[in-house]
C-alpha cells in the first residue's frame, strides 16, 4: 500500500477521493464506487454540504470502517470554540461514525482568535474523535505559528498544489515538521489534459495526462493527491496513475511549467505568499 505514516500516528493512503462538489446520491454513488475498487482514503467537509452523503457509502459498505481514512473539516466561519465543537458533533453525526481519521480547519478565519481555534482542534485529538489533526489553506507564516509556537501536534497540511502551482516553502516546512501536504485540485480541474507538454508526457509512456500529472505529485516525499472522480472509469485510471514511470526528462518538463496558476482563491481566502518560480 501507499501510505504516508508519520509520528502522530498518520496512516493515509497518498492517494484518496475528492468529493467537492458532489452532493446527494451521486456522491454517495460515487463514495460506494471508490471503495469498491480499492480507494481507502475520503476527502469531505462541512462546507461541501455532502457529509452525509459521504456517511451513507461509509455504512452501506462492505470495507470496514476501521480499514478507511476519512477526512473532514470545519468552515472558516464556526471557528470560535463553541461552532467549532458543534460543527465537529455533526460531521461525526452525517459521517455516522464516531471518530473521524483526519479533522482539519478548512480556511483560516478572519478577526479569530487563532490560539482557541487550535486549542480547540486539539482538544478533539486528545479526546479520540479526531484521530488526526491538521489545516488546510493556511499560508506559511501562520502554519509556522501553529506549529513551533503553539506546539500543535499537527498531521498534514491540505493546500491546492499541482504541475502549475508550485508550494516549495510549504513542503519544506511539512518534511521539516515531519507532516503529510495533501494537494487538492491536483489535476488542475482537468486543465492538465489540454497543456501540451503534460499530454506530450502521456504520449511517451502511453498513459493519460491525468495520470502523469497524478504521478508527478505521488512520486513526491510525503505528498497526498485527493482528485474527484465520480465514474469508476476515472477511479480506476487515477489508482492507475501508480503504474506510470516518470524520468528525469519528463520531471525537468513540468518542472519548467509556470508555477503560479492558483485555481483556488475565493474573497476569504488568506494573502498568499508571493509566487514561487
């Protein structure tokens, strides 16, 4: 298997199923599928409105629960401890579970009190409902401020990051801290099918650029890749992604692609760093 393990007790399959912005039936069908064909890594949230969909494959499953990592996170505005715990009681309620693998904050806040907020996402690791903890979004100077001066015992950092979108300082500090840097949007919303030297990479080896952009990232140290996928086709081609054997050649390619294309930044979005070339 797959998995980056680390010394918070981290077991995640590096790669998992991103489920935004299904809902309803067809992320419930589409959890099902995954788990059917060998996916064990589920990416959900509060703010993707389909944590119960989610928890309806989880049940209906013949995989364990205790065999499947499952992440969820709270939105950016229920970070006051208080929203925070009971944003958490009803991701465990739609997840029907009692603990969750990984629990993330899925943006910073704005005008919040950060120390609580972390206090509080660590009360839930200590107390056993959150396996895992981690963040997602959060811009190196703050990452840093949660981890060396508050201490938090942080697992992963969940960061949009692709072909296009170089994180070199982030994954410097999560190998630094021991930590796993899950990128989402990693096939760049299937953009990597149309850019020529990706799909010219594809052509060498006969795979799909999905794939070589796929296997860019799990060929890294410590990185996680959370693609949707809805049909098993896609499923199936993205577990796939594995088998591809990248060269030097091919990395000095993607290398040389621009690497500031963010996809990913909404009006609450943090101020990012400059970007990296």
């Amino acid at each position: 298997m797959h998995n980056l393990v680390n010394r918070h007790h981290l077991n995640m399959p590096k790669l998992g199923l991103g489920t935004w912005p299904m809902v309803g039936e067809e992320c419930t069908r589409a959890v099902a599928l995954a788990l059917e064909v060998g996916y064990r890594h589920i990416d959900t949230a509060a703010g993707y409105n389909n944590e119960d969909a989610v928890g309806n494959a989880l049940v209906q499953s013949s995989v364990p629960r205790e065999q499947i990592h499952v992440t969820s996170k709270v939105w950016w505005d229920k970070l006051a401890p208080q929203d925070m715990r009971a944003s958490f009681d009803n991701t465990l309620k739609a997840l029907q579970s009692d603990y969750v693998d990984l629990f993330m904050i899925h943006w910073p806040g704005k005008d919040w009190d950060v120390a609580k907020a972390i206090e509080t996402l660590v009360s839930f690791k200590e107390d056993g409902r959150a396996r895992n903890i981690g963040v997602a979004n959060f811009p190196l100077p703050l990452l840093r401020k949660v981890v060396e001066e508050f201490g938090a015992p942080l697992s992963v950092l969940q960061v949009e990051y692709h072909v296009t979108l170089g994180q070199n300082a982030l994954l410097d500090f999560v190998r630094q801290h021991d930590m796993a840097l899950t990128a989402y949007s990693p096939i760049v919303r299937n953009k990597v099918s149309e850019m020529p030297v990706i799909r010219q990479i594809a052509e060498k080896h006969g795979v799909l650029p999905t794939q070589v952009a796929l296997k860019w990232l799990l060929d890294q140290p410590n990185v996680a890749a959370i693609p949707k996928a809805a049909s098993k086709e896609n499923q199936l081609s993205n577990l796939a992604s594995f088998k591809v054997e990248l060269d030097d050649e091919d990395r000095a390619m993607i290398a040389a692609l621009p690497k500031d294309q963010r996809m990913v930044s909404p009006p609450f979005a943090p101020q990012w760093d400059a970007p990296q070339r």
